[in-house]
C-alpha cells in the first residue's frame, strides 16, 4: 500500500510517503507557525523524490488533533483537496496516537505511556495508553499537577513536546526518546494498519473544558 500522509496540527510540519510501511520519501521541520507556506512544498517534494504521482497512491492520511485550530485546518484542508482532486481515501489519525507510535517498546515495556501535548493554555491534553498502546479512555485537557495526580505512583513513559512540564511531577517518569512531535511517518503508518474500519474521518478533533473528565488511573 502507497500512503501519502500530512501533519500540521502542531509545532511541527511534515509529509511522507510510505509503502507497506516502509518510507519512500519524508520531510519535517519544527515551526509554531507558518505551516500553510511549508506544507504544500513538502508534499510535492516527497511526491517527486518518491517518483510517484497521486494517481499512484492508495491512500492519504491526515492528523485531526487535538493540536492547534490553525495548523488542523491547514492539514486538513491541504489532504481533502490533494485526495478530492486524486480521487483518493483519505483517512484521519489522532496527534496523540501517532506520537505513542513512535515510542521504543523496550522503554515503554511494562510501563504507562502517557502523551502530553501543549495546547497554549494552562492546561494540556492528555492521553494514556497501557505498554501495547491501546488507549486508555479519552483525551483529556489538564493541567501538569492533574495530569501527575492521575497517573499515581506507577511507572511512566512520557511523551509529547508538553511532557518536560509533568516530568518534574512524576519522580519515577521516564521521558520518551525522539518524541515529541507528531511524525507524518507514523501517521501513514497507523493509516496503512487501520483501514478501512480502525481509522476518523476527516474531520478536526477539538477539545473543551467541559468534555473533561479523568480517566488515566
């Protein structure tokens, strides 16, 4: 399977073109703005590094959030154009599941993952998963000392570009190596594995105060 899969729902900018899992061709930057200016060019130049057009692909893939409102709709909007004018699939991933992706086994072995993302408020959102990344319960927006409080006193992998703001909180936490940005190649990724029935829509993932409720423990 050939995916083309986007990110911008962050602090980050990426595209990439797996097939069967395996990258073709990637490009990333870090960057809290500016993505709309970066994004298409990064699509056309892992298109042309990979030698592929889009009538080659099978699949697109998208990240929905959480992340920010602006970098969200540039995403989304940038993979529902390119997958409309392809006539192709296009297939959405939550921010947090593809960090999780991207942890080591060996460090998150017998651990909870717990990805921690800024979202330029005072609280950050939150999803934990068991040491085989299925999640458990929702995302949720919280601040660094719920987030510590609703983990308790077990081992914890952190990860997440929000994760050194519970660290300092969790004494017995480990931080995640080379996580904490979203990565298109494991959106691609986690696309590829889910399709058709184990992927979102195409539509933005928000978060709001009040569908808050702790679910972590």
């Amino acid at each position: 399977m050939l995916v083309l899969a986007l990110d911008s729902a962050g602090s980050a900018c990426s595209a990439a073109v797996l097939r069967d899992g395996v990258v073709v061709a990637r490009r990333r930057a870090l960057m809290a703005r500016g993505q709309s200016e970066v994004l298409v060019p990064m699509v056309g130049d892992v298109m042309k590094e990979a030698g592929l057009t889009f009538d080659h692909l099978d699949l697109l893939a998208a990240s929905v959030g959480p992340g920010a409102f602006t970098g969200i709709r540039i995403g989304l909007a940038t993979a529902r154009a390119l997958a409309l004018a392809a006539a192709k699939p296009l297939a959405g991933i939550r921010t947090t599941d593809a960090i999780a992706a991207a942890t080591d086994p060996d460090q998150r072995r017998n651990r909870l993952v717990m990805v921690v993302m800024e979202s330029r408020r005072a609280e950050l959102w939150v999803q934990c998963y068991d040491d085989t990344l299925a999640a458990l319960g929702s995302i949720q927006a919280l601040t660094p000392q719920q987030a510590a409080a609703a983990v308790g006193a077990g081992a914890v992998l952190l990860a997440g570009d929000g994760a050194g703001l519970v660290a300092p909180l969790l004494p017995q936490a480990m931080l995640a190596h080379d996580c904490d940005h979203v990565d298109a190649v494991q959106v691609a990724r986690l696309a590829a594995q889910g399709w058709p029935d184990a992927v979102l829509p195409p539509e933005p993932l928000y978060l709001r105060d009040a569908d808050v409720t702790l679910a972590c423990a």
